[in-house]
C-alpha cells in the first residue's frame, strides 16, 4: 500500500473524513485529473513528492534520500510545475484527493518513468 493510499483512511480510498479532500461518490467522475502525471515525474521527484504526503519536512525528505535540503527543494518545485500546483499543501490536496477517486492506482514510487 503507498503512503498515499494509507493518508486515505487505511487505503480504502475513502477521504472523506476531511473536509478539504474529497470523497468518492461511487459514480464514475473520469476526467483528465484521473489521469495523474506519474510518468512526467523524475524517479527523485516521485520519491520527495512520496515522502511530502508523510508530512515529512525537507530536512527529513533530504536526509532520507541522502540529498541536500536545497536539492530536495529544487526537486519539490520541478514536480509542482509537472503537477501544476504552488504549494506543498496544494500538492498534497491533490494527491490525496487523486488517490481517493484511484484507490487502484499506483503511487508514485511504485511507477516505472
């Protein structure tokens, strides 16, 4: 199970305990956001963008991947272009909101480029 999956209520894909992240419907809502961007990701943007909806800071995210803060910064801001958000709290609205309407697909560190 990914880290996203498991920020979505054990993986069951179900959000809705948030009021900013939303929750399947059960009707079909495909739409180019369920279509997400893996593959326009870096294999080291999949993995900062992986560690962020941890909550986990830059600090950590570098020190996990054996990278400098400003690198991991450098890496965050290339993948919320890709992922066309502005915020790290943008970035993980709309991942965790991805994943709740996917509860299937992949996240992003299971994704081959």
């Amino acid at each position: 199970m990914s880290r996203i999956e498991e920020r979505c209520n054990g993986g069951h894909g179900e959000c809705g305990s948030s009021p900013l992240v939303p929750s399947p419907t059960g009707q079909s809502t495909k739409g180019k956001d369920d279509e997400f961007p893996w593959s326009q990701l870096t294999d080291r943007e999949r993995q900062a963008v992986d560690l962020l909806v941890t909550g986990a800071s830059n600090r950590i995210i570098a020190k996990r991947m054996g990278l400098s803060e400003r690198t991991v910064k450098n890496h965050l801001q290339s993948a919320y272009r890709k992922l066309q958000v502005h915020s790290r709290s943008e970035a993980i609205l709309k991942l965790v909101g991805w994943a709740a309407r996917n509860p299937t697909a992949p996240a992003p560190s299971d994704v081959d480029p």
